[in-house]
C-alpha cells in the first residue's frame, strides 16, 4: 500500500476549511474555521513560502515517533497491522433523520482527518497540531453497523451483519454493546491516541451520538520482542494460534476466498466483545489450576502437549491415569475447531478499569466495593464471515469451557469492515457508488 506522504498546500487545506463550513453552517464552524486558519498561518515558520507545509516539525529523536503505518491503500490498516500499545474503540449512533448524502459527507471527513492524522499531520481544523507530528504507528480503521449500511446501500448488507446470538454466557451491558459505526483507533503513544480521539469525535458530534467508549493497552512499546504474542491480564499469552500475518491462511481467514467469500472485496468483519475477568477468584487457583483450565504453560504459551508456543496441540495424547492431557473442557480445545474454515484472527486489548463502590463487571465485588480488580479483555476477532467462522466457536465455548468460571462477556457488537482508501476517495465509497 502506498503511503500518504505529501503535505497538502496550503490552498487545499482553505478549500477544506470553507468545505466544512458548508457542511456544517457558519454558525457551527464560523469561529473555529478563523481559528484553525490562524493556527495554520501562525505556525508557518520564518520566511517559509505560502505554498510550502505548514506542519510543525517533527522530532526526529524519537525511537518510535515518527514512524507511520500507510493509510491509504486496498485495505484498512490496523487489522494486519502489528498491534499497537494502546487501542481505544469508539462506537457512534447515526442521528435520527441522517441522510445518505450527510452520511457521506461525515465519511469523508472522518476520511480526510484521519488519512492527515496517522501521517503525523495536523486533522484539517487542528487548534493543537504539535500533538499530531508524533503519529508513532497510529492507524485509524473504520467499521460500519447494519443500520449505517442500510442507509447507504440497503441490498449489501451481509446476512451477518447483526447482533450474535443470544448465549448463555452473556450478561450484556447496553453501554459495552451494538452502534452504527465504529472507529478504532490504535498506537504507540497514548498522547497520539488522545489527539486523534477527540479530533475524530469533533468531526463526528453533527452527525452523531456517542454510544460508547472502550480504551485497552497492551505491552509497551519495546518492552518485548517484535511480533510476540502479548499477555492478558490472566498471565497467559493470548493469540498463539492465530494464523499468522502475510501468510495464505491469514488472507483466507480475515479476507476471504472461493469459498467463504467477503461483503466487499478486501473488506472483512469485525466481532468486538468485552469480556470481564474475575482475578480476584483467579488469584485462588494455583498454577497448574490455571494451565490446564487453559490448556497451555503459563511460561511459554506452549500447549501442555508441546514444548513451544506453537507446536500443535496434540488432544489424543493422554497422562498416565488415562485422561487427555489438554482435557476437552479447556479452553484451547473448545476454541480449537476441527474445521478449519472456522478459524478466526484474534487482535485484543486488555483494560484495567477502578473497582469503585459500582458493582464490579466481573461479579467480584458485592456492590460494597470489596473487589480489588476490575479488569478484562476487549476480544476483537476479524474474520471473512461472523456466522461461519465466529459462531460456531462462540458456541463450543459458550457450552463447555472451563474458563467461563472467571469469565463473563459484558459487551458485543459486530461490525462490517469496508475497503481502504485511494487518495481523493473516502471510506465507504464503494456504497454511494
């Protein structure tokens, strides 16, 4: 994918400037658009000309600061993407009476901002642009609900697209749960991350409503090897049998192929559930208790069968009283389909929220604040197809699985994935066209 590397001139961005003022009105924009214009004009530097960049200069010391991942291109990035440090989920409602057109003209604004922001550019009407010149691996990646698909195109919505079904597992929360469209912004840098959020919402509070809000971190940046499997927050490396990225099964499971084929070409679907994790009885199990409830060594991530973190499981393989090894009730043995079209690519985030005198999401607290974690997993598969691939899955977990004890998912919601981005074009297009 080719990268978005060129500043726009100064003109574009006052064309944009007076573009968003009709989007919006005078009376919504007037003032911010003098603003913006000021702050572009003010941070031209000494005896710059007109039609050069405006943007601050970076600071090239940075280990990871400068580095940007390409937004443009046939795909989405954030979904192959290396997953980042910090993640934040922002699901929107569409306001009562939008139309296609307005529909539209929020894409493209959201479009513009973000292919300016993850380049380390200031977003287009940007009142503190130093905060956008360290991108550090930042990918904005957008996801449409039923309701926002079928204002655009009604006879694309895929058969998938629409809440799981109900499981008994499940103790959904309305505000973890469903929304129009979805945006996920992820990076290395939490400042980065906090800039582009609220520069995004802006471009959005016209449009729509807030629905929710879900921010997950994992290891820092550097404080692992490249492409290690990262860590939840029960210990255990979470991810180890995803297939891996670049490779035929990877492309074949989040984007398709002859047989389980996507919505759009080189788009996929999104499943994001919030799954609340008791640690505090967790804390109770000792340590062998734990891996074989999972079914993998807590040191290496290997299968309890295996020595490395991705040897294959061997479920036949019984101890020496006669039972499974990997017993059929954990986890890596009612995750692991034995068709493996139902393979999906797992990208999750963990959170760590305050217990509070709130009853804690996981059952730990008795509505007296006695819980000491408040802590979880924001679980964000891609898959080609939710119910041929997610379903089945969620379903043999949601029957037998040993986990389930210190688990509870209190959020879902699925979204549809569309294609990237050309330059000059906006996300969604292809369902205006």
């Amino acid at each position: 994918m080719a990268g978005d590397t060129e500043p726009p001139s100064t003109g574009a961005r006052r064309q944009g400037v007076n573009r968003r003022n009709l989007l919006f009105g005078g009376a919504a924009t007037g003032f911010g658009a003098l603003a913006a214009a000021g702050i572009q004009l003010s941070g031209r530097r000494a005896g710059q000309d007109p039609g050069e960049d405006m943007t601050p200069a970076a600071d090239t010391t940075g280990v990871n600061g400068t580095t940007v991942v390409p937004f443009y291109g046939a795909r989405q990035a954030g979904i192959e993407t290396p997953a980042q440090a910090h993640a934040v989920f922002l699901s929107l409602d569409l306001k009562p009476g939008l139309t296609a057109q307005r529909l539209s003209a929020l894409l493209r604004l959201l479009t513009e901002d973000a292919a300016a922001l993850t380049q380390g550019r200031p977003a287009l009407a940007d009142t503190e642009p130093e905060l956008a010149v360290q991108p550090s691996r930042l990918t904005v990646t957008f996801g449409f609900g039923q309701a926002l698909v079928a204002l655009a195109a009604p006879e694309r919505v895929p058969a998938w697209l629409k809440p799981l079904p109900a499981f008994g597992i499940d103790r959904l929360q309305p505000e973890y749960s469903g929304g129009d469209l979805l945006i996920q912004v992820c990076g290395d840098d939490p400042v980065a991350l906090a800039h582009a959020r609220r520069m995004l919402l802006k471009d959005s509070r016209s449009f729509t409503n807030l629905r929710w809000v879900q921010t997950g971190f994992l290891h820092a940046y550097g404080s692992g090897p490249p492409g290690a499997t990262p860590r939840n927050l029960f210990g255990q490396k979470d991810g180890s049998g995803n297939p891996r990225a670049g490779s035929t099964e990877f492309e074949r499971v989040v984007w398709g192929d002859g047989h389980i084929k996507p919505w759009l070409e080189n788009g996929t679907s999104l499943v994001i559930r919030r799954i609340a994790m008791n640690l505090d009885t967790w804390d109770e199990l000792d340590r062998r208790g734990r891996e074989e409830s999972v079914g993998r060594t807590l040191a290496t991530g290997a299968p309890l069968t295996g020595t490395k973190e991705h040897d294959e499981p061997d479920f036949a393989a019984l101890n020496g009283v006669g039972f499974p090894v990997i017993a059929d009730s954990s986890h890596l043995r009612r995750a692991r389909p034995d068709d493996d079209r139902q393979r999906i690519f797992r990208r999750p985030y963990n959170y760590d929220d305050a217990p509070g005198a709130v009853a804690v999401e996981s059952g730990t607290a008795d509505g007296a604040g006695q819980g000491i974690s408040n802590s979880g997993q924001i679980f964000v598969s891609y898959q080609a197809d939710v119910d041929r691939q997610f379903v089945p899955i969620q379903q043999r977990l949601d029957e037998l699985d040993i986990l389930n004890a210190w688990t509870v998912p209190v959020g879902s919601a699925v979204f549809a994935i569309p294609p990237g981005v050309q330059e000059g074009g906006f996300i969604g297009e292809q369902l205006f066209s």
